[in-house]
C-alpha cells in the first residue's frame, strides 16, 4: 500500500510503481472521456501490472508489452482525438513510456525493440493523421515540421540509450577491474600471510597520534593469542617478554617515536600457552609530510627454530672436532706403537744384512726380514701421508735440482724388483727436457715411486717404461707397463681412496689402496692433474702434468760430498726403551762417534749438567717426563750442554709433532724406524757446526 501511495515507491519497476503511474493516467484521461472506456482502461492496466509482477520471466514480457501497449492506445486517444492540454499530456505520455522502457531494456535491444514497437505504431498513426489534416487544410509543407519531430524525438533516444550502453560497459569493466584488483589484494594478502606464517614473522604499526595498534596474523601467532581478542595494550604487550627486556623495549619505542631512529635486538617471549620463544624485533618511523614521526612499524620475527638448528650445528661441529682429534690421536698412537719395534726390527736387520760372516741361510731369513718391515713402514707411511693430505698439513717445498740424476736415483731404486721378474725398466727423457727444474722434488719422487712400483707390482712379463717431457713450464711425467690394465668399470674410482680394482688384490699383491689417492693429492696440491689409460696394445699408462719451471743448473755435489772424513761427536742418545738405545748405539759407534745413554728424562739432565756432548739424540714420549719438557729443560740449564744440538729421534712423525719439538726448543727430527744415512748425516752435520776446523780435522775418521 506505501508504494501504491507514494508516486515513486520502493522500486520504480514495481507493481505498486506501475499501479501509482496508471492511475495518475487514468486521472489525467477521465475529464476527457464521456464514456466508461478509462475505467476499464484502468482495470486492465491494473491485471496487467499485477500479472507481470507474479509471473515467470518468459509471460512476465509479455504482460510488460501489453501494458507498453496500453500507455500507446491511451497517448494515441489524448493526442489524436483531443487538444489543448489532454494532447500535451499524450505527447509527455509518450516521451515518459519510451524514456521508461529505453532506460530498462537499452542493454537488450530485442527486447527494446519490442516493448517500443506500440508506442511507435501509435506515433506513426498520430503522424500520419496530423499529416492528413495538413493536406486537408492546404497546409501539406507544414508535413515537414512534423518529421522533424519525429527525427528529433528518434534522434535523443537513439544518442541517450548509445550513452547509457557506454557507460553500462564502462561500469562493467571498472566493475571487472576493481574485482580483478580486490582478487589481486586477496592473493597478494594470502601469499603475504602464507610468508609470514613459514618465516615466523609478523607485522605491527602504531600510529602515534591516535594511539591506535595494528598486528598481523603472525603477530598474534607469535604471541599465542587469537586475532578475535584484538590487539591488547602496550603493558599487556611487554608481559610477554622477561622482566629485563621491558625496560629496553620502553627505551627503544620511546627513543624511535622521539628521534625517528630504528631499533633491532633479539628477546625471548612467553606465549600465552606458556612457550618461550626467541624473537628478533625490527622497528622503524614513518614520517608525515612535515617530517615529524607519525608511525611506528616493525616487525616480529620467530627465530626459535634456528637458535636451535644453530646449537645442533655447534654441537654437531664441537662433535665433528672431537672426532677428528680423536682421529689424530689415534693415528699418532697407531704411527708411534708400530714405528717404535720397527725401529728395531729394520735397524738390526739392516745392521745384520751388512755382515759378510753371515750363512746364505741366515742372510736370506734377513732380507726377508727387512723387506716385510719396509713394506709395514710404506703402510704406515701411507696412512699417514693421507691423513696430512685431508687435513692439508702438507706444505710444498721447491726448489732446482737436476733432473737426470733425480730420475737415475728413482730408476735404480726398482732396478733389483724388475730384474727379479725379468722386466725391462727403461728411461724415456726426452732431450729438450731442461737440465734442471724448479719444484718440490720430495713429493715428485714420492709420485713417480708409487706409480714405477704399482707397475712393476702388477706386471708379470714385458717391461715398464717411464717417460718423461717438458713444454711452456709444465711437466709431464708417465708411467707405462705391459701389466694386467684396469677394467673399464673399474678406472672412475682408481683415484679413491682405500680402492681396489680387485677385492683379491690386496692379498695378492698386498698394498692398502691409498697409493693413486695420495699420488693424486700430491700432484692437485702441486697444481696439476693426474689420469689413467689403458695401452694400446694392453697394460696401463698413468700419467701427471705439474708445474715444474726450468731453473739455473745446479751444482754438481752430493755424493762426493759423501766421502769426506766424518767429525767423531760425543752423542748422548736419550730414550725410554733399551733396544732403540742399543740399535742407535751400534749405528753411531760403527761409524767412529762415542755414544752415551739416558734411559730417562731425569737421568739425561744428570749427564748434560756434568758432561758436554756434541749432540742430543732425544725421545719424544717418554714416562714422568716426556722429551719436550726434557729439551726446555737442558735449555734451561747453566752447562755446556745448554746450547748443544737436540736432535728429536721419535716415532712421532705428524707435523705437530714436529713443530711442537721446534717449539720446545729443538733443531730437528728424525723418523723412527731410523734410516741409518739420516742419522749419520744429520750428526756429521752438526758436529761440524760445533767442532773447530782445527780438531775437526784431527779427530776425523774416513767412512
């Protein structure tokens, strides 16, 4: 009823509308009509509005149509048949109806079209009967007039409802955007959440005027609270954090919103649920358009995870430390116990092997003998050895040395192997090689041994060949034999260590399959490669380039040094184990020189407070005292002996151990098994040092 008596009601295409604005029609047409024909006029209109307001879609437009229908008969009635105001009136009938129905259906032109065609039939014959009347008062010109109303009238709604399409495709597409825009924000604040929620970060802002406190999501999960709640105040806030970080957080915040400076540290949080988190708090200042601070941001970060990732990757480490040092111990240990009986087990049986009064038995039993220790010394060197490559304790030491003689030495090491297989060994060296060669000639040896030794090992027939060139600085060593080769499944891991091509191998042949390993290590630590490949006609090629420059030559020397007299020294020999003292002794003596014991710490600073030696051959570990204590003690004391030579003679051979020697007051190191050329030549060596040239020539002894 409210919208039937209001003239524009709820909804201007309502039943109540269209009732309200038939009836105004049907008042507006009753005092021009003698008839009934308004009233039912009216009821039919009436029918009509209600049937469309309570029908389907499809009947809906028809009833629309009819009544379009109807508003046309009731213009075409006051506009044909009346004047004056009735016909006023139909003309604005007209324009309403059509301005109504362009308005509702422009955007569906069947529909527009047929909704419009009663009002435009009804126009035409208004048209055609006022041209009539014009023709029949000999006015026919005046015909124009009425066209170009009609063009008028045709060309404001053809432009009106052009405009309304427009701007209903510009709403829609503004419409379409601003969707497209607020999907956009909807995923931009999805994945923002996401980010925040797998970082453990939340976001926080304060606007310093109103006071007002934003979090995010993460904030109030960091926090243990639900987003429901709202954000609480700022002491309820600095609860959560121990009671000693509340002060820095008032200090921070108030410093920020004073100066405009960012803050950062790292708190720990209690959740409400009673969790203690570590948290990073970032802050910073936004300012207004004076300049001054107008809002606090910052954020929250969870870095509870990775403290404790950052503690596991420290004890893992310390872990790992603990392993690797217990590793070294180990193989100090390991190196010192088996080193210690081979130093007698190869002093004595080289000191044997050099007796002439021996039966063939007896000397055959001894070169057995020796051969089985060198080969448990190259195991244990080997191990060693590997274990200074993976720590990198091995340092490079170049320097020139003539090249022939160094291969001649390295070639008459393996002459008596190949002759006992009856292989040829040759020397391939290429002329243009340069006489002499700038590099660490200690671990080139060390390379060509093991690889010359590894062929001959695993060659039964034919011959060995050891090749040598030298181009742009680089020099290329190889290795061929006539051997058993490598399978081709087998070469990718030659180079590992602890490989064996064969598992039946190392019974076979023997070895611990870190010889190509080491020999590797080397030859990459000396900057160069090393491969495998097999001969063309069988066996194998290892090959190796370094860099190796060609140097000035270098002084012919060495062995004819060898044979000069050597200087008598009174040694004192300082070691826990009688049979070491005894095999030094006997070595020593051989050669001329007087030797004295200690069989202990205590007893050596006994003999070095009231005698003078020329050298002191010390032990390292030794019971109560060990050898470095012993060595900064003879430095310490006011005797001859506190400036005499402390030569460390010790199973302990990794460089540490030698360093901790120079550190304790030292001058060298030599290897336990002992090799009796070292150990002679080192004495000679400082022996002269200390002895006068006068004496030294009257107490010398030729070898």
């Amino acid at each position: 009823m409210s919208d039937v008596l209001r003239v524009s009601g709820g909804d201007t295409g309502g039943m109540g509308a269209r009732l309200v604005f038939s009836a105004v029609v049907f008042c507006a047409t009753l005092p021009y009509s003698n008839d009934p024909a308004p009233f039912f006029w009216m009821a039919a209109m009436a029918a009509l509005a209600v049937a469309e307001a309570r029908t389907s879609e499809g009947a809906a437009d028809l009833f629309a149509w009819m009544q379009s229908a109807g508003y046309a008969l009731a213009g075409f009635y006051l506009t044909f048949f009346q004047i004056g105001a009735a016909q006023t009136f139909g003309v604005t009938l007209y324009g309403v109806v059509m301005f109504e129905i362009l308005v509702r259906d422009y955007a569906r032109p069947k529909r527009l079209l047929t909704n419009l065609t009663p009002m435009l039939i009804s126009m035409v014959f208004v048209q055609l009967g006022a041209s009539v009347r014009l023709v029949q008062r000999d006015q026919p010109w005046r015909i124009a007039t009425v066209l170009a109303t009609t063009y008028l009238v045709f060309r404001v709604f053809r432009s009106l409802q052009i405009d309304l399409t427009r701007a209903r495709r510009e709403v829609a597409e503004a419409q379409d955007r601003a969707e497209a825009d607020a999907r956009t924000i909807r995923e931009a604040h999805r994945i923002a959440l996401m980010a925040e929620d797998m970082a453990g970060v939340g976001h926080w802002r304060v606007h310093l005027a109103s006071g007002e406190t934003t979090w995010s999501e993460g904030v109030f999960r960091i926090y243990g609270r639900e987003p429901s709640t709202g954000v609480p105040d700022l002491e309820t806030q600095l609860a959560h954090f121990d009671a000693a970080d509340r002060p820095r957080w008032r200090a921070g915040l108030k410093a920020a919103a004073a100066t405009g400076e960012p803050f950062e540290f790292e708190v720990r949080l209690t959740r409400t649920d009673g969790a203690v988190r570590h948290v990073v708090c970032h802050a910073a200042v936004e300012p207004d358009g004076e300049g001054q601070v107008a809002t606090l941001f910052g954020a929250l970060m969870d870095v509870t995870e990775a403290r404790a990732r950052e503690a596991a990757l420290l004890d893992a480490k310390l872990r790992a430390e603990a392993a690797a040092e217990a590793k070294a111990e180990f193989l100090a240990n390991m190196s010192h116990e088996i080193r210690t009986p081979l130093t007698a087990i190869n002093g004595f049986s080289s000191l044997l092997a050099d007796l002439d009064d021996l039966p063939p038995d007896a000397s055959l039993y001894v070169r057995r003998v020796r051969t089985a220790g060198m080969t448990l010394l190259t195991v244990v060197n080997d191990i060693l050895e590997f274990s200074k490559l993976e720590s990198g304790h091995v340092a490079l030491a170049p320097q020139p040395f003539a090249l022939a003689p160094f291969l001649d030495d390295v070639m008459a090491l393996f002459a008596d192997q190949a002759a006992a297989k009856h292989l040829a060994l040759s020397l391939d060296l290429d002329p243009d090689v340069p006489a002499a060669l700038e590099a660490d000639a200690d671990r080139l040896r060390q390379v060509i041994v093991n690889l010359v030794g590894n062929a001959i090992k695993f060659t039964e027939t034919g011959e060995v060949r050891l090749s040598v060139r030298h181009a742009g600085g680089v020099l290329r060593v190889s290795v061929r034999d006539t051997g058993c080769g490598v399978p081709e499944d087998k070469r990718d891991g030659l180079f590992q260590r602890f490989f064996q091509a064969d598992g039946s191998i190392s019974r076979r042949y023997g070895g611990t399959g870190l010889g190509l390993s080491i020999c590797k290590g080397l030859v990459e630590l000396m900057g160069g490669s090393i491969a495998m490949e097999p001969a063309p006609d069988g066996g194998s090629i290892f090959a190796f380039e370094v860099r190796a420059e060609e140097a000035a030559p270098v002084p012919a020397g060495g062995r004819a040094e060898r044979a000069r007299p050597v200087v008598r020294a009174q040694v004192l020999v300082v070691d826990d184990v009688a049979v070491n003292r005894e095999l030094v002794r006997a070595m020593l003596q051989a050669v001329g020189h007087e030797v004295s014991e200690a069989g202990s710490a205590s007893e050596a600073l006994r003999l070095t407070a009231c005698e003078r030696f020329d050298l002191i051959l010390m032990d390292l570990q030794m019971p109560e005292v060990d050898g470095f204590a012993a060595a900064r003690a003879v430095r310490a004391q006011d005797s001859a002996n506190r400036d005499t030579p402390i030569i460390a003679l010790s199973a302990d051979v990794l460089p540490e151990h030698v360093e901790a020697s120079v550190q304790a007051g030292m001058n060298g190191h030599i290897g336990k098994p002992i090799s009796p050329s070292e150990l002679i030549d080192a004495i000679d060596r400082w022996a002269r040092a200390r002895a006068p040239a006068d004496a030294a020539d009257e107490e010398s002894l030729s070898l």
